[in-house]
C-alpha cells in the first residue's frame, strides 16, 4: 500500500477549490448568455409585436412579455450557486454577496407579494450575475499575476 502525496495547492489554494471556481464562472458565463437573449427576446419579440399586422397575435405577445421573464429567472439558482461559492471561497467581500443577494431578493419578494409584478424584481437580478463575473476574473488574475511573478523569480 502506497501513500500518494497530496497534489500541490496553488498559492495556498487546493486544485479541487480552483476546479469549483472554475465550474462556478463557467455556470456563471451561461447565466450572462441566458440574460443576453432576455434582452434580444425582449427587442425582437417586442419590435415585431408592435407592428400593426401582429397586434391580434398571442404567440408573440406571450414570447415578448413571458419570454424574457422566464430566462432571467433562471438565471436565480445560477446565481445562488455562484453566490455560495463566492462566500465560500471569500473572492469577494461577504457583505457584498449578501447585500447583493439580500436586496435583489427583497425586492422580487416585495414586487411579486405587494405590487403584483415580477419585472422590477427580475431586473435587479439582471445585474448578479455580472457583479459575480466580476468577482471571478479577479480572482484568475490574481492567480495569473501570482504565477507571472514566480516565473518571473526563478529566472
């Protein structure tokens, strides 16, 4: 029976963390592409809606008000599991993953229980996920800055 050493930690961080981080900013890329058709939906559904020809038609005025809604909100458990692991591994300042979370949940809670309305709601969680991108690519600079460095040393 043979011990196997540990595989190394880059720069105090263990690989498994890195590869968590790695699927959470991949997660996270697919949240900010599913907001991006949110956006085209909305315009393109809601440019043709408006055209005196297609104002009986139902198809589109459900594709242009449900639509975007529909994509946006699920981007919410992306982002919650974003959320997590930024808390987790503290890329970030855990009030600001709280605040962020806390406003932007408050605020579809109020809408949909007070106002009868999801859309205010849904809109600040548009801006989650690009905070979090945010989040993510400092945290691989940091990483790539810190491996520059050594390289850099041990010439």
């Amino acid at each position: 029976m043979s011990i196997e050493p540990k595989q190394a930690n880059t720069y105090g961080i263990p690989p498994l963390a890195i590869a968590r981080i790695k699927g959470a900013q991949q997660a996270n890329t697919i949240a900010i592409y599913m907001i991006y058709a949110a956006l085209v939906a909305f315009v393109v559904f809601g440019t043709i809606a408006s055209i005196k020809v297609f104002h009986d038609n139902q198809l589109l005025y459900r594709l242009f008000y449900n639509l975007p809604f529909i994509l946006v909100a699920l981007t919410i458990p992306i982002t919650l599991y974003d959320a997590f692991i930024i808390y987790r591994y503290r890329l970030s300042q855990s009030s600001m993953v709280i605040m962020t979370i806390g406003v932007s949940t408050v605020i579809l809670l109020g809408g949909l229980l007070f106002a009868d309305t999801a859309w205010l709601g849904l809109a600040s969680w548009l801006g989650v996920a690009f905070l979090f991108k945010v989040s993510f690519k400092r945290f691989f600079d940091f990483l790539q800055a810190e491996e520059e460095t050594e390289t850099l040393e041990q010439s």
